[in-house]
C-alpha cells in the first residue's frame, strides 16, 4: 500500500494547471485541461476563480474559497 503524502505548495502555471509540491520533497505539474468541472467544481471552468487555489495544510490537499479541495 502506498503511503500518502500531504501537498505542502501550491503554485498556478497556466490555465487550467497548477505546480503542487509535496510533503516528501516531490514536485510536479498537474494538467486539468482534460477536466469537465461539473457540478460543484463547475466554478473551476472560470479561470480567475481557478487561480484562487490555496492549500489546505490541515488536510494536505488544495482547496478553492467555495470549500471545495482535490486530494493529492
């Protein structure tokens, strides 16, 4: 079973994609283009609302003001 890792970073690179960087030092860039935001992630589409991601530290995952967080 792999072990988990905790996102420590959080950096938007482009529309949709964002840099994460983790807990055991690993970074990488995530490309969402590919994504279809429906639902309660649909204000993602909007790219000024895509780049007020943060990180949630107590749950190691990025979140956006509206509550909604994407695990690693």
């Amino acid at each position: 079973m792999a072990e988990l890792v905790d996102i420590t970073g959080v950096e938007v690179i482009g529309d949709p994609r964002l840099r994460l960087a983790f807990d055991d030092g690993t970074v990488g860039d995530v490309d969402f283009s590919e994504r279809e935001w429906r639902g309660v992630l649909e204000p993602l589409r909007d790219p000024a609302y895509f780049a007020r991601v943060t990180v949630d530290s107590e749950a190691g995952t990025i979140a956006w003001p509206n509550g909604v967080d994407l695990a690693p």
